[in-house]
C-alpha cells in the first residue's frame, strides 16, 4: 500500500530565510502530490500540487521539487513569514482507476518561524 | 461562504451515546470525501462518494461508522456506540470528479469522546 513520510517532524526557522519540508512517498504508482497547510483547529488547506509528468512547479513564494527516481518531494517557501507556521502535510494518490482523488498523507512537519 | 462546511464544529459525547456529522461540500463538486485525524498524525481516508454512491469505504471504517450522501449534496457521518478510541477531528472534504484535481477541505468537526 502507499505510506507517505516526512523525513523532519520540526523545523525552526527566522523570518526571511527559506524553508524546505521534505516527504518520500513508497508507491511509485503515486502521480499527483499536493502540499497543504494546516494551522491548528482548521482543516488542511492547499498549497501547491504537482503531476508527475512535472519535477517543479512554483507557485507565490512556494515551489514543489519531485523526484520520481528517488520518490521523494519537498516544498521550498522563500521569505518565510511568522504566518506561515504551520503543519505541512504532503498527499499522495494515484490518477489511474476511480478512487483519484483518495489522498494518502504524511505525519506532517511542524514548521516555526521566529521574528 | 462557498467553501467546504462541516456542522458541528465541536462535539462532546459519553461513551456509547451515537453522534452525526453533516458536510456540504463546494456545489458543483461531485465527489465527496470523509478523513480522520487525531493529534500529531495526517489525515487518513474513511470514505468516499461520486454523487450520492459510496464507492469505497476504509478498513478504518468500522460497522459502528455509516455515512450517506442521499441526494449527491451533503453528507452525513453517523458514529454508533462511540468509544474513547473514536476522538479525533473528522474531516470533510469534496473535489470535481476530474483526475488530478485538488480536494478542498472543511474546518473539520472535533469529537472528544468522555
């Protein structure tokens, strides 16, 4: 079946630096991965998603680098800001046969980012 | 607010006592997804419909847990003889029936079985 892990459960991080999150994914079935956000007592919400005919796509401040040799993912954010403390889960699910859409997600990293 | 809406928020229950869920979904979204999550840990997958079929259920879905979607909108899900183990945030979340689609998820509704 399909795990999706988080190699860092923290990270800590100054206003204006780069963050980078990274997730490996044990499926290599697996081509459609999405990076949501989670702030405590709400529900995920999307950052960024990539199809694995892609190894980067960048968004406002984000980027998403797949690897699909090593299956492995990180989410960069340039310019970190407080408000992007946050849990970072990434997603994993396959767009073949009907159940696209059933996302499999990883533990989750604690990103906090001091002033 | 056009996002995803999940009723209750909050929910507070003795154990044994049946409690429900409800979630409309984004409008002209067709497939709708039930997850729970306790502290620390992602989401996992429960359930899902494409309208109003239940096409796959979780081997986390216990025959205490029944969810409906009877007209393809909302969705409810019922938890029977709840049990502490059964604490966590129940997430709701719909997406188009199109591959490759982001899921857009609702605020979650937060049990705390006592």
């Amino acid at each position: 079946g399909e795990s999706v892990g988080l190699h860092l459960p923290t990270l800590s991080v100054q206003e204006g630096d780069n963050s980078i999150i990274n997730c490996a994914y044990s499926n290599s079935a697996s081509d459609y991965f999405i990076w949501y956000k989670q702030e405590s007592g709400k529900g995920p919400q999307f950052i960024i998603d990539i199809r694995s005919n892609m190894d980067k796509r960048q968004g406002q401040r984000v980027t998403v680098l797949l690897n699909k040799t090593v299956k492995h993912l990180s989410l960069q954010i340039a310019a970190t800001q407080p408000g992007d403390s946050a849990v970072y889960f990434c997603a994993a699910t396959m767009a073949g046969g009907t159940s696209y859409g059933k996302l499999t997600f990883g533990q989750g990293t604690i990103l906090t980012v001091h002033p | 607010d056009t996002g995803v809406s999940q009723d209750p928020r909050h929910k507070i229950t003795k154990r044994g006592q049946n409690v429900t869920f409800r979630c409309d979904p984004i409008s002209e979204h067709n497939r709708l997804y039930w997850y729970r999550q306790t502290l620390g840990q992602g989401p996992e997958f429960l359930t899902y419909f494409q309208n109003e079929a239940q096409l796959e259920k979780s081997r986390l879905l216990s025959d205490r847990f029944s969810a409906e979607r009877p007209k393809g909108s909302f969705s409810t899900l019922e938890i029977q003889r709840t049990e502490q183990g059964d604490s966590a945030m129940y997430l709701c979340a719909s997406s188009l029936s199109v591959v490759n689609t982001e899921a857009f998820f609702g605020q979650g509704t937060r049990l705390t079985v006592v």
